[in-house]
C-alpha cells in the first residue's frame, strides 16, 4: 500500500525503510496527511499496535538525531570548517553504552581466573564483530573511545589478577603491551 499509486510514496516522495518490526519512514514533506495515512494504515487496516513512545517526527535538517538499529543519523557541521553540512552516521550512545557493559562484564573481577590470552581472545571476539556491525557511516569517534575504554579495563584486570600491583616490562608502553598480548584495536 506504501508503493501503490496512492500511497505516501507518490504523493510526499516518501521511502519506507523497515528491519523486522521497525520502520523509519523517510519524506521531504511532513503533515498530518502522512501521519495519518499511516496511522491509519497500521492501526485500523492491519489492526497493529503502534508504540507511541518511539513514534515521533524527526527533522534531521534542524539538528534533531534519529536512532534506528543502533545507529545515530544526524547532520553535523563539515570538520574541515567549510559551510556545509554532512549526514554523520554513528554508533548511538545506547549501543556504546551496551559495548562498554560487555567489556566491564568481561573484565570483571568474576574473570579474574581466566589466562590472559583466553580473555583477550575473548575480548577479540566480541569487538570484531562489533566493529564489523558499526564500520557502516562515520565510527571513528566511536571506536576511539571504546579503544581507550578497553585499554583501560585490561589494565584494571592486570592489576586485579594478583596482590600485587601489575608491572609492564621495561621500556614498553602500556599499549604497546597489550598489543603484544594481541588485544585488538578498533
């Protein structure tokens, strides 16, 4: 009914974009027209229950953020300083917020027992494919800040695993340690 010859998509250039149970309905031309056609659509013809938390109107050109399927699309100011602007696709703070509880969960206190090699396999494992899911857009802010938060939790952890204070080799770096340890960066 969206594609048809009267639906949204002819009469206010809309584009439906959908994964599983959610959808973000993208148009040029906002109204009452389109909100209604669509909640009418969902509600009385497919009799589906629309949460109205989550359903809002959302005007990305007026500095408004949309999050959808953990990303956060906004537009954002060029970093180079000339006037235009550019759609910033990123990881949403609820998903870096998820990411960090992973990694403190992993390098707990609970995991302490674990050989080092094992956790940072471990580690690995999950910010491979979390990084894989989030390479989509602009992630490097991102992924400097869990590379950092990471870093730090692994230090925490080497500290943790004994009475004594954990001590890198001499003339090495902190993160040149954990490097060799294989600790992967994002």
């Amino acid at each position: 009914m969206f594609h048809r010859q009267g639906g949204p998509y002819h009469w206010a250039k809309a584009r439906l974009v959908r994964y599983a149970d959610d959808f973000v309905v993208l148009a040029y031309w906002q109204g009452q027209r389109l909100e209604k056609w669509i909640t009418y659509t969902l509600e009385d013809w497919l009799r589906l229950k629309l949460n109205r938390d989550k359903t809002k109107v959302v005007n990305l050109t007026k500095s408004d953020n949309l999050d959808f399927l953990g990303f956060t699309c906004c537009f954002d100011r060029d970093i180079y300083g000339r006037e235009c602007k550019y759609l910033n696709i990123g990881p949403s703070k609820k998903s870096l917020k998820k990411a960090r509880d992973v990694i403190r969960a992993k390098t707990g206190s609970k995991r302490c027992f674990m050989p080092t090699p094992d956790l940072v396999k471990d580690l690995n494992r999950y910010l491979q494919g979390w990084s894989q899911y989030y390479q989509y857009g602009y992630p490097r802010q991102a992924f400097r800040a869990l590379n950092y938060y990471v870093g730090n939790r692994m230090l925490r952890h080497l500290n943790r695993r004994s009475q004594r204070k954990y001590h890198r080799p001499k003339g090495i770096t902190h993160y040149r340690y954990l490097e060799r340890l294989g600790l992967l960066r994002l």
